[in-house]
C-alpha cells in the first residue's frame, strides 16, 4: 500500500499535512508563484487537467518536472509544433520481423506518463490537439483498433503563449472545457526575478526530495472525495454558474455542466490543502476564476470595451453576495 502503510493513507489529517509537506518541497525548486502551486495541487488532488498561459521561460517546464520528484512520477515534455502528428504523442503499431513471420507491436508514445508537459498546445493541428484531449478524458489512448489504458494518476499541464498568435490553432472551447483550470501565469516581481537568478544560476542547486509516491496521491484524491459539501454552499456553488447563463450584455455563452463539477472538486480539495474538512463560500468564489475564465464566451460588446473574463466573473461574484 505505498510507504505510508493503511492507516496513514486513511486519516484525513495526516494526509493533509504530508501533501501540505508536498507543497513546502515543491516551492523550494519554484521561486514565487505560490498560487500557481496551490492550484496545480489542487487539480492534481482532483484528477483534473491544467491550462497555463503566459509568457515563454517562468518556469512551467520546471514546476512540472519538480512536482514528478516530489511525488515519485514519471514525466514527459511533449514540445507541440505545426508537424506533430497524433501517433507522435500516443504511439504507433510497428512491424516486427521473427523467426514466425511478421507481427504487430505498439510502440508506446510520450503519453504514456503519469505527468505530460504539452508544451505550447496551440501549436498543433486541432487533429493532434484532438488525440491528446482524448487521452485526458478517457485515460485510454486507441491506436488501431487496441486501446490501451494510461497509467494512474495522469495529469497534463499545457501551456499557450498569451503573446504570440501566428501559427496557432486556438482551442475550440468543447475542447477548453476539458481542463480543470485555466491558470494565468505572470511575470514575476522583482524580488522574485532575483531569486530565480540566484536558484538557476547559482553553484547551490536545491535538493527535492521524495514526499509521496503514487498511491499516497491516490489516496489523497479519494479522501478528498469525501469532504461534505453543505446545501447552502451547493446552492451558491450552482447559482455562480447559472448567473454565466443569465442576459448579460458582455457573455455569449455561459460555462458548462463541467464547470459545476469542477467548482464542486475544487473547492474540495482547497479545503483539504488548508486542513479543513468542509467546503466554505470562501472556497467558491477563490476558485471560481481558474474554473471559469475559459469556459465563459465573451460577446462582441466585452470584447470592444475590453472586459475581461475576470472581470464578468467578478461582477457575478459581486451579484450573488455571500
């Protein structure tokens, strides 16, 4: 049962100290962008799948690899470009040559890891974005007419350059509406920038260390699952959505039944980072912006007076009171 033996995997407070102790060992390899962290551990502690955007260099493919040592994953970089075809990331059937004549064998492609950096996802052909998405959902990849099933936890972190838009295939938003959260990534402070410097190009490179290994994470999600959500916060959770699908000048379309299940997850799993066993309203409205900002279709009316998903989630938020 892993390294925590049964009864540890089985106590709610444990559990959530050794994944706070996850966290902690993480942010030693990552300067800043603490938030970030807090939000890829709370997809990772939900199953779901994270969009990042943002600049070029602030440390996705870092962030990715730190969190594989800390939980003892498996990781592949799959750097996405115009020519990717989908059995670059899935895998292909090969010919095998024996003393019995020729056989198939599949060749098992980079998808084939508990943790996928697909690094500017926008770059490839909706035909390859289409075979990673696939992938997320179902946790099989189908090549021929063999499925093969994904290992467990899988998790997928893309990214999208927010500056540069030749040569890309933005997502449709069925396909968006696939990852958990849609997370912004900012340029850092000052403070921050130095302290990157001195990290990556410093003779002391920090040491990450083994937290959990993969059935521990496991065991985390499934508690999670179990954290109550009382009926008064059900009911605001629900109303947050159905406000995206009310008249409102600067929406065209309102979030999907997922974005309902993503809030519900979430929310779960921020309490359980923050050692607490019930869902607050808190909890709603801080993860209602990753939830939300990609699965809400500005109108033409936001657009050319520059509103901004954050800002009609923010006015949503205001609406309802709580």
């Amino acid at each position: 049962m892993g390294e925590l033996g049964n009864s540890g995997l089985q106590d709610p407070a444990y559990m959530a100290q050794r994944i706070a102790a996850c966290e902690q060992e993480i942010q030693k390899g990552i300067i800043g962008q603490r938030e970030i962290i807090r939000q890829v551990m709370i997809a990772m502690l939900t199953g779901g799948n994270v969009l990042l955007e943002g600049m070029p260099g602030l440390g996705k493919t870092r962030l990715v690899s730190t969190i594989g040592s800390v939980f003892d994953l498996s990781f592949k970089r799959i750097q996405f470009t115009p020519d990717l075809m989908p059995s670059d990331v899935t895998g292909t059937n090969i010919i095998i040559k024996n003393e019995r004549g020729s056989a198939f064998s599949f060749e098992r492609g980079p998808i084939f890891a508990n943790l996928i950096l697909a690094d500017e996802i926008n770059r490839a052909t909706p035909k390859t974005q289409s075979a990673l998405l696939e992938a997320m959902q179902e946790h099989t990849v189908t090549v021929g007419n063999d499925s093969h099933a994904l290992a467990e936890p899988f998790f997928v972190l893309a990214t999208q350059n927010s500056i540069e838009n030749e040569g890309t295939y933005p997502l449709p938003e069925a396909q968006l509406d696939r990852f958990m959260f849609k997370i912004l990534v900012r340029f850092p402070s000052k403070e921050e920038l130095k302290g990157i410097v001195t990290l990556t190009e410093g003779n002391q490179k920090p040491v990450i260390a083994k937290q959990m290994d993969s059935v521990g994470l496991l065991a985390a999600r499934a508690l999670v699952n179990q954290i109550p959500i009382a009926e008064a916060v059900m009911d605001y959770l629900l109303e947050v959505v159905m406000q995206t699908h009310e008249t409102n000048p600067y929406i065209k379309e309102g979030a999907s039944p997922r974005a309902a299940q993503a809030l519900i997850r979430a929310a779960r799993a921020k309490a359980f980072l923050e050692k607490r066993f019930n869902v607050s309203f808190q909890d709603v409205k801080e993860i209602a912006f990753p939830v939300l900002r990609h699965r809400i279709l500005l109108s033409f009316d936001a657009i050319s007076e520059g509103i901004s998903e954050e800002d009609v989630i923010q006015k949503i938020l205001e609406r309802i009171g709580k």
